[in-house]
C-alpha cells in the first residue's frame, strides 16, 4: 500500500520505517529539512536503536522517501498518517495547532482528488478530536477520518511496532478501519477494531496507567526504606500474582470498593506513614477518589425519573454475604437522606441471618433496614418503578430483570451506559 506520513519525529520515522519494512510504499513528509535530508540520506534525524539500518535498507530499494511537500507526499496515496506533534499547552491542554495545520494542507491538496484518502490520526489526541479538529480541518467528502494510536517507546520504539502488544484502529467507517488494520497484518498480531473516540481513549488510558504504576511502585518503595524493608523484593513477590496483582482483575469499571480488607488496610497505611513524616500522596487519594465515584453513583440513582427504586446487592459485592464497609450501605444513607423511596434484594443476605460484626455494621448504619428488605426478586419488581444493581446478576438472574420490563442502571458495569445493553445476554 502507498502510505504518507506526516512529521518524521519519533511517532512518524519509526512509523514509516516499519511500515516499509512490511512491505509498504512510505513517503515521509517534514516542514524541517533536516529530518527529510537526513532519511533522504539514510540516516536516523535522531538515535533509536535498529531505526537507521531499517532507513538506509528502504531508502536504497525506494521505499521509504522523504519530501518537505505534503502534495508530493499525498500524491498517490491510499493513507495518510498524521504523527504531528501535540505539546502541552501552559495550561496542560494539548496544543493542536500542528495538527490542524498539517490537516489544511491536506485539504489544500485534494482538489480533482477522485479516490477517497483515509487519514488516520496517530498523534495523541483527547477524545472528540478526530471528529471535531479533524475532520472540520479536512472538510473534503473524499476523505474518512480514523484514529491509530502508537504505544512505542523511545529507546524501544522499533521493536515495540514490529512485536507488539496492541494494535488500535477506531472510526466509523469499517472498510477504512479494516484498511488501516491490514497495514499491520504481517505483525501476526489481532488488532482491535474500536470506535473512533475509544481508539483516542485507549492512548490516555494506557499512559495514565504506567504513570499510576511508576507512582505506586515509588510511593511503597519509599514507605519500605523508611522501614528497613527491600522494596525490590516487596514488589517483585507482588509482581509473581498474576491473577490478581498484575492481570486484568479489577480492572473494570463498576461500583465503588468496599468490603473488610481495602478501606481498612489503606486507611492503616496512610495513618502510619503519616506518622513516619511520609507523604504518600497518591495513596492518601485512593479512598478520596472511592468517595468521589459513589457520589456520582449516588446522582446517577437520584437523576432516574422514576419514584420507588429497587436496588439488587447489598453486600460489598456479589456472591458474599459480608456487609462490612459496603459502599451499598454508604450508597443507601444518602439515597435515604435525599428522600429516595428504596427496596433492596440480595439473594444471599437474609437480615435475622447474619451476625457478629457483620449484623452489628448493617444495624449501627441503617437501623430499619429490615423494612427495606423485599422477600423476593418479583416481589421488588411488583413495587419498583426502575431497578439499579449494584452487583453483577448471575446469568438466570439477569434473565429475570430483562424480562421485568423495568429499565436498568447498571452501578456493577460503569456509569453512564445504556442499562439494559449492560445486562449478561443483553442486546
């Protein structure tokens, strides 16, 4: 495939190098003609390990160019890749003005263009700027917009295009997007076919993860030397968890945390490296940031247009009976507080049951919450005029609530959704 690359920084001259060495036609578009001199030359415009060999190797056979004419570089091209730099603002946005520059001169050249151009957006971009930068800034009727973010890393960007661990391609156009996929075929890897703002998404998330990572390892690194504990050892033992510790459990978007062990154990932590005269500002967030999450859960429920509200979970979560620290609990005195008219369900808590710290929890917090028990299932949906859940429903369970007919908020699954799409066996 003919492929145009546009700014031959970092993103842009491993992008078109590797995609050469795939078997692509690459021309490289830079307004600095040192970048474009130095790949005409078949050198690197910067150091990244195995880039200048793959430069010098495409630059001969005629498949990697470079030019300072984005006509030249479009002429003839079945895509279009954007890697112009987004810097950071003063005021932490990003600075699009590269970009919206870069998409003008594009425009500016397909006038008698007869075939459609896809223009696929690798810089990082906040969600929402493909379709509202981008694509006003193309305005042709010939060109579709789609997003492709790059995980590459300086020092490793070469091997981290050609063995990678993710490949994204998002917009709404699946033949584009299916088009831009099949650049990467010969990579061996699936790549993930998104829509356009989760493609953009994925960008932040990932980084803001590494950068939660790096944070994390550092903040218990530092509270382990002011105990004389190996911090090395400490999180390469954690790292060996890979079910739970460095896996996809939790994370998923869903309800607040609660339960016998995370609030108490973070509070103890926090407590006694305050007393250490250690700031753990990141960790000293967590719980704040649980908070945060069930107040917009708490206006999620108050914003249903509904009047009487049944609730399915009590527990902190689903297949337990422990009601210690629930955020369902936390979730109930305030929905109480504003006047919510409540019912609740849970299929493995019976309140004259439980006992011990767990009955001695629910009374001191909810003193009637007897009364707000409902016996059964069909029982709640008899009296309620919408259900929220809190817990995820076994399969048979989530059968039940669709056939219900009653509408859905789905606290369990991440706010904000169309409920009953969220439910096990949903449209």
């Amino acid at each position: 495939m003919k492929i145009a690359i546009l700014g031959l920084g970092y993103v842009g001259s491993v992008t078109g190098a590797c995609l050469a060495e795939l078997g692509h036609v690459v021309c490289g578009v830079d307004r600095d003609p040192f970048k474009v001199e130095s790949i005409r030359c078949g050198k690197a415009p910067f150091y990244e390990p195995g880039l200048e060999e793959m430069i010098q190797r495409h630059g001969a056979a005629a498949r990697l160019t470079a030019t300072t004419s984005i006509a030249e570089a479009i002429d003839g091209a079945d895509v279009a890749i954007l890697c112009v730099g987004t810097p950071s603002e003063r005021n932490g946005n990003l600075g699009l003005g590269q970009l919206r520059r870069a998409c003008e001169e594009i425009a500016g050249t397909l006038a008698g263009r007869n075939r459609r151009l896809i223009v696929a957006v690798r810089s990082t971009v906040f969600p929402g700027t493909c379709r509202e930068v981008v694509m006003p800034s193309l305005g042709n009727v010939n060109v579709v917009v789609v997003a492709n973010p790059e995980f590459l890393r300086e020092g490793s960007a070469v091997k981290d295009f050609m063995e990678p661990a993710l490949v994204v391609v998002g917009g709404d156009d699946r033949t584009a997007v299916e088009t831009v996929a099949s650049l990467y075929a010969a990579l061996g890897v699936e790549t993930s076919l998104v829509s356009l703002g989760t493609a953009e998404m994925i960008k932040y998330a990932s980084n803001a993860f590494h950068a939660v990572k790096i944070s994390f390892a550092n903040e218990i690194g530092a509270l382990c030397g002011k105990l004389d504990i190996p911090a090395m050892e400490v999180m390469e033992t954690l790292c060996k968890d890979t079910k739970l510790n460095v896996s996809t459990a939790y994370l998923k978007p869903g309800f607040a945390f609660g339960g016998s062990c995370l609030p108490k154990d973070l509070r103890a932590l926090n407590y006694r490296s305050l007393h250490l005269d250690l700031a753990l500002p990141m960790l000293d967030s967590v719980l704040d940031s649980n908070g945060r999450h069930l107040a917009r859960a708490v206006q999620a429920v108050l914003d249903l247009p509904g009047r009487r509200t049944g609730i399915f979970g009590l527990a902190f979560k689903e297949n337990t009976d422990d009601l210690r620290e629930s955020p369902v609990v936390a979730l109930l005195e305030q929905l109480i507080g504003k006047g919510a008219d409540l019912r609740v369900f849970d299929p493995h808590i019976r309140i004259e049951d439980i006992y011990g710290s767990n009955r001695n929890f629910i009374l001191n917090s909810i003193p009637h919450i007897g009364r707000l028990m409902a016996p059964s299932l069909e029982d709640m949906f008899g009296w309620a005029d919408q259900i929220v859940l809190t817990q995820k429903p076994a399969a048979e369970v989530a059968a039940r609530i669709r056939a219900s007919g009653l509408s859905v908020l789905d606290l369990a699954c991440a706010l904000g959704h169309t409920p009953n799409s969220l439910l096990p066996g949903g449209n």
